[in-house]
C-alpha cells in the first residue's frame, strides 16, 4: 500500500475550517484537495470488490469495487472520490466524492487515484487521503480456431493482455493451454471457450466462446499420373479436398521422403516439379494440428534412346517392375515389353529418319508414369545391300515374297511394290499378296523390294 503527501499543513487547515458543502458549491477559488499527513504504518481505507467481499490490491475494467474505511479509524463521514491517473488529486476539491456505499466500477486500464475525504464532527480535525489503483483490462480473450482433420483443432492464444488462460472444448473441463495448442474434439463438441486472468490479480477474468470448424475428411491421395516434360515433371492427382496443406516429396538416398521446395501446384489436381531429378515422388497432406497423410509413391521414368547401325536402341531406368509396359513411337504404339525389360531395339527404322519415343510404365492401381518424348534420328554407316526377293505361292494360291538382305537379317525397312506401286513397308521379311489369286501366264505381275 503505498500513500502520497503534500507538504503543506497550512492549507490543510484553512480547508479544514470550511464546512464540506461549502466546497461543493465553490467559491471561484477552485484547488487541489489539500493532504494529510500519512499516518506512518496504519491503514486508511481499503478496496474491497463488490462481487465477493475480498480485499484487492488491483483493480479490474467491468468489475465494481467500493471503498471501505479501515478498521481503527474514528468515526468520521468518509466519502471518496476517482480520478485517473498515477496521483493526480481532484481539482477542484469537493464536487465529486461519493458516499462510501457508492461502488465504482473502473472503465479503463491503467493508474487511478482514489481520494477519501474524512469529514470530522465539531471538535476534531478532518483527513484527506489517497491511494493510487491499478487498473488492469478485461477484454473478452481475441483467439483463433483454426481448423483441423475431424478429431482435433488447434487453437491459437493471445499474448496480451492476459498472462494466464484455460481451454474448455464443448462442455468438457477447463484445461490449461497445450504446448502446441492442439486438442482433441470429443464427438459432439462444437465449441471452444477460452478464459483469461492475471497471475497477479485471479478475480480480473473473461471468457469468450467460438465454434469449432473442422476440415472435411481428406480425400485419399493417389498419384494417377507422373509425366516427364524435359527436366520438369508434372503431377495429375486425384480431386483433393480443400484446407490441407500439401506438398510433393522425393525420396533421397536414404529412402527418406523430403519436401520438394519447388514444387507448384497447378489447380486442384496438379502439380509441377521444375528440374526435377530421377526418383520416387509422392503427394502428402498435412493439416494445422500435425495431421499428415500420403500417397502412393510413383517413380519417375527416364527413357534414353540412341542410334546404331540400322536400329534405334533404347534403355530406361526403373526401379520398379510395373504391371506392364507401352512403348509408342510417333504416338503409334510400337511395342510392350516385358515389366522386367529395360532396354527395346528399335530395328523397323528407316536410314536418315527422325522417330519419337515415349515409355509408359503402368500400375495396377492404376498409377502411371510416363517418359518425356524422346527423338532420334536413325542412321546407317554400312552401304545398304541388295535385297533379294522370292515369289512363292501358298496352298490358297496366293502369292508369298519372301526377302533377305546380306549383312541385315532383321534390321531395316523393306518396301514391297507391284508394278510399282507399294504394297507394304515393314521390317517383315515375308509378306502375303492377298488381292491376287489368280493372273493370266501371260500377264504376271512383277514384284519388287526396296531396303533403306
């Protein structure tokens, strides 16, 4: 408890000849109330809240108090007056006290002086005297829900102007405020209510109530498509829901999945990987409250392809067995290979031609992923050989060409003709002639083969 005083005595006695009403109605001399002398280690008066009858030290915005004499002092007409601010006495001196059965309810936060004036019978000498309050805030506690998964929520505090909370979720207990400010949400709750006091002053408290949102169930995660485009990658996902937040990862040496800072997503089902390199890529999903789930990891599919003599070799690195594969060439497919291959040789490839190739690797859950468009253009350093040509016939009387190239057993185009004109282009060496099952002696018709 502390106590302030004015030096002057003087002009404590000359306002102690006039009568309190006096004062009230003013003389045109207005003044500050004149102070007595602290009585050195006895009680003046005290605040008492009016709530609960305690004896407080601070004082709280929204919560009434009133003034009581303290115990010992004489039987006087005690009366107090407010004034905000650290020491600061009325001016004028008189208008403003109120009866010690008024309670004062304080209206703002910070330092207030309390003034009693001890009005004395005839005979005995009236008292001024003050105290300083201070005042603390009150306000309703301003936090944040933010949603999570069903099952928890995460609720976020204020750092003022409370120094002490609790957290009740819907009608359970009031609990004090988790490390990570995540809880979990019993069924039925739909609420959260959040109480602030003071370590200093426990009866200055508010609370505030706000419902619980919650995030819908995460739809599953699955990767339904990993394409290569040059040194990106991009990723076709399923539908997902909204709130989460997700990211692409990429397994490292380890087998540890880690954040793929780079990564955009694209819309609602996309994502792209700027220079992204080989490996396993995965989608995961992640909500405020520490949530996390993940996808399918899906590998990428690099593809390389490379000329030798008269056929275009082809390798890819996988490190999975998918449930098949397709290889197409110019958008035309070509070839399946065997889950297990990682090499085709192209050998139906034409000298001096440009061919395009793309890998599709495809799983039984119906995950993909694809290899980036990939050209070669075929080449030869051998001369091309003669091809030689023989027309048989089968039972049905058609005509059989059947052709063999020194030096090229498999590889190369042949380009059958009849009369000149193109029957096929192939890298058969055996073609049927179905359109003709029957021709005069003397009209046969000539057959020719072209290798490139």
């Amino acid at each position: 408890m502390s106590y302030c005083l004015l030096p002057s005595v003087k002009l404590m006695r000359f306002w102690l000849l006039l009568s309190f009403g006096l004062l009230a109605a003013g003389t045109g001399r207005a003044q500050v109330c004149p102070v007595t002398p602290n009585p050195s280690g006895n009680c003046t008066f005290d605040a008492v809240d009016a709530g609960t009858g305690a004896l407080v030290e601070r004082l709280c915005v929204g919560r009434p108090v009133r003034f009581v004499v303290c115990a010992g002092r004489p039987a006087f007409i005690y009366s107090y007056q407010v004034v905000a601010g650290n020491g600061v006495l009325p001016n004028p001196c008189g208008p403003g006290f109120q009866p010690s059965a008024t309670a004062y309810t304080p209206t703002q936060a910070g330092f207030m002086t309390v003034t009693e004036n001890g009005q004395a019978p005839p005979g005995s000498t009236s008292t001024i005297f003050f105290r300083v309050f201070e005042v603390y805030d009150s306000p309703a506690p301003n936090f944040t829900v933010v949603a999570c998964a069903p099952g928890a929520v995460q609720v976020m505090l204020p750092s003022s102007p409370y120094d002490r909370y609790t957290v009740q979720i819907g009608s359970g207990g009031a609990r004090p405020p988790a490390a990570d400010g995540i809880y979990p949400v019993p069924a039925g709750a739909t609420t959260v209510t959040v109480t602030g006091s003071y370590s200093a002053y426990s009866l200055c408290s508010n609370s505030a109530t706000k419902p619980i949102t919650q995030l819908p169930p995460p739809s599953p995660l699955v990767i339904q498509r990993l394409t290569l485009q040059g040194p990106a990658a991009q990723l076709d996902v399923a539908p997902l829901a909204t709130g989460y937040r997700y990211s692409v990862e990429r397994a490292d040496a380890a087998n540890v999945y880690q954040p793929v800072p780079n990564a955009v997503q694209n819309g609602a089902a996309s994502f792209a990987v700027p220079n992204a390199p080989p490996g396993r890529y995965r989608l995961s999903a992640a909500d405020a409250c520490g949530y996390i789930v993940t996808s399918v990891a899906v590998p990428t599919l690099p593809l390389t392809a490379t000329a030798a003599e008269r056929r275009n070799e082809l390798s890819w690195q996988f490190p999975d067995n998918p449930l098949s594969f397709e290889l197409t060439r110019n958008g035309t497919p070509l070839a399946v290979p065997a889950p297990a291959a990682r090499t085709y040789a192209d050998t139906a490839v034409a000298c001096g031609v440009s061919y395009s190739y793309r890998l599709t690797a495809r799983y039984a859950d119906g995950a993909t992923s694809v290899s980036d468009l990939v050209p070669v253009r075929a080449t030869a350093t051998q001369p091309p050989a003669t091809p030689r040509l023989f027309a048989t016939f089968d039972i049905r009387n058609r005509v059989v060409l059947t052709a063999s190239v020194a030096r090229f057993p498999t590889t190369g185009q042949l380009t059958y003709l009849r009369e000149a004109r193109p029957l096929a282009t192939t890298a058969g060496r055996t073609l049927r002639d179905s359109s003709l099952t029957s021709f005069s002696p003397g009209a046969a018709p000539c057959f020719q083969v072209r290798f490139v």
